[in-house]
C-alpha cells in the first residue's frame, strides 16, 4: 500500500488477505460454463465490435470464454492479437492505436473497448487517444482512480516495465481522468488484486461505478459480470445510461462505500462518484 493510503492497518491486513483467496477464481470458472445456457439467453445488442485487453500477464486466452458469449449475444467480438500484457511502451501504445482504428475501419461502427485489470487501463488510454473509433469503455478490476499503488501487482509491473519516460510520468498522474466516451468501472470489494478503492472513477459526465460479488482473476468470467457487460453494450449509441441497481439487483449489485470516498478525496484531491 502507498504510504499516502487512508485504510486503516486492518483494510491493508483484509486486502492481503484477499491476496491469498484468488484461488476462488475456479469456482467462478465453473460457474460460467454451469450457466452458459442462461448466459447465452442476456439481452441482445446491435452487434456493434467489441474488443477485450486482457490483464497484466494474461493473453487473448484468457479472454476467449468472454468473447465466445458475446459472440454468442451478437456482437463482433475481437481479442487484442498483442501476445501478452506485459510490457509497455511507444510501440505498444502504437499497435492499440492502429488496432482500435483498423476494427472501426473494418466494422464500418465504433467499438466499445473491455479491459480487464492493466487492459482496462490500457483501453481507457487508448479511448483517449482515439475517441472517433470508440463507443465506449469497460474496465474490470481496473486501477482507474490514478492509484496504482494500491495494487498487489504494482512492483513486478514496475520491474519489468522499468521506469516510466517524462512523457508517460505526466501521463500516469492523468490516468484517473475518464475518455470521452461514457465509461463502466466494474470491481470487487474482495478484490485480492487490484484494491477495491483504486478502481473508483472520478465523477464525471457518462461514467458509473459497479460493484459485483467477485475476485480479480475471476471477474473474466464470471456470471454477474457477463450479466453487466450485456446490459452495458445493449444500449443503443448515443443514448447511454447509468446501470439500474433498482430492486432485487440491489442484493447483488452495489456502490462504493460514502465514508471511504470522503477519505479517497483528501489523500487523491479528486471527487469520486457513488
């Protein structure tokens, strides 16, 4: 944790603890496939592109099942074709760029861009960048708020990537800024990952904030998130809304916790949204 971090010694204690439980994971792997018909049954959408950045280490492999149910749905589903998310750099940075514009190109539409963890950072980057091909953006257990200290995968990201350029530096302090385009931050409060908090977005104009029952290498497939992620890409371009948590989806569904956004605003000295 940051030495600037507002958890008590307990929250970083729980967070660790968390660490150790991501085996869980498996269940929500199996859960999947146990629900695969219902799943197949979520609203349709325009079939609009869709492409997923797969986590920090991870590849489209890890992806596949997400993409084969929303190839299910209707959607023209596209893994990122970059090999592993480990490095970062110019190039990089190029090739997501030529990828987000060549689909678009392709498709005739705009895509909307799904990342898990380091992919929903990388995404929400590349929306930045390139707004005119993007519908919209997901994240899932992403560190969106900018504090990417708060993470359990922050070091060895470091040690491989090394240190960033003055460029990027300037850039990393912007990152808790959202696209232009509206914008879905998907989490978990039992996150062993990635910190609950730091995937909490700024508010603003187009964007919301989900909390689902998950872990972090379980958010990919499990059944509550595809239930979001349907509901999300369903809506029609141009006509967005914030996700209905009304009703029986409040047992399941949540927003983050109001004491712990008054804390993340004086250390981050940004206003984050419920």
């Amino acid at each position: 944790m940051s030495k600037a971090s507002p958890f008590s010694a307990f929250r970083r204690a729980q967070f660790d603890l968390y660490k150790y439980a991501e085996g869980r994971a498996i269940f929500e792997f199996q859960s999947f496939y146990l629900t695969r018909a219902v799943l197949k049954r979520l609203p349709k959408g325009d079939g609009h592109p869709v492409i997923v950045f797969p986590g920090f280490v991870g590849s489209d492999i890890s992806t596949l099942p997400m993409r084969k149910l929303l190839d299910d749905l209707g959607y023209s589903s596209y893994g990122w074709g970059l090999g592993r998310n480990l490095l970062y750099d110019q190039k990089r940075e190029n090739q997501m760029r030529r990828l987000v514009r060549n689909i678009a190109d392709k498709e005739g539409r705009k895509v909307t861009l799904i990342g898990w963890s380091l992919g929903g950072i990388f995404a929400r980057e590349t929306a930045k960048l390139e707004p005119e091909s993007v519908r919209s953006v997901i994240s899932m257990g992403s560190p969106v708020s900018g504090a990417t200290d708060l993470t359990n995968a922050g070091d060895l990201f470091k040690s491989l990537n090394g240190s960033p350029s003055d460029r990027n530096s300037d850039r990393f302090e912007r990152l808790g800024d959202a696209p232009p385009v509206p914008t879905t931050s998907i989490f978990s409060k039992t996150d062993g990952i990635v910190a609950w908090e730091a995937s909490i977005q700024a508010d603003r104009y187009e964007t919301e904030n989900i909390i689902v029952p998950a872990s972090h290498l379980g958010l990919g497939f499990n059944p509550l998130v595809m239930y979001v992620l349907a509901d999300r890409l369903r809506q029609a371009e141009g006509n967005w809304q914030p996700f209905d948590k009304s009703g029986l989806k409040s047992l399941v569904f949540a927003e983050p916790d109001q004491s712990c956004l008054g804390r993340l605003k004086s250390v981050m000295g940004q206003t984050v949204s419920a």
